[in-house]
C-alpha cells in the first residue's frame, strides 16, 4: 500500500469485476495523522469511473455553444 508507505494521498485506478461485468474505479486513499504523527487509519474515497470502461453511460452531455454543437456534429 503505496499511501501507508509514503504517508502521502494516493490515487489508482482499480477494475472490479462485477455482475454487470468490469466496472473501473477511481480509488484515493487519505492518511489521517494523530497529534504525534502517528498514522491512525485511512479515508477512502471510490469514484466510479463510467467512460474508463468503454460501456454506455445514461449521462447526457450539456452544452449549447456554435462550437459545442459543431463538436457534437463531427462525432456523431
């Protein structure tokens, strides 16, 4: 474990294999401290990462500038 060594955040990029099939995760890892420096524990935070895994979001992008809509056009 990269954080406990260090002592310092760290972030990777972790595949969960799933029963809806690979999910990615982005995975941070926080070290909390006591008064003495003395490691306590971690905060981990997991964030989804839905583009990473090449399937389908529901998430729609927003947008309404001329250069927004010609971006859209060019790849659909």
């Amino acid at each position: 474990m990269a954080a406990k060594t260090s002592g310092n955040k760290e972030k990777v990029l972790h595949i969960h294999q799933t029963p809806n099939g690979r999910e990615h995760v982005d995975i941070e890892m926080i070290p909390i401290f006591d008064d003495a420096g003395s490691l306590c524990y971690f905060i981990e935070l997991l964030r989804p990462v839905p583009l990473a895994s090449g399937v389908m979001s529901q998430q729609t992008m927003i947008g309404s500038s001329p250069a927004f809509a010609r971006m859209l056009k060019s790849v659909t």
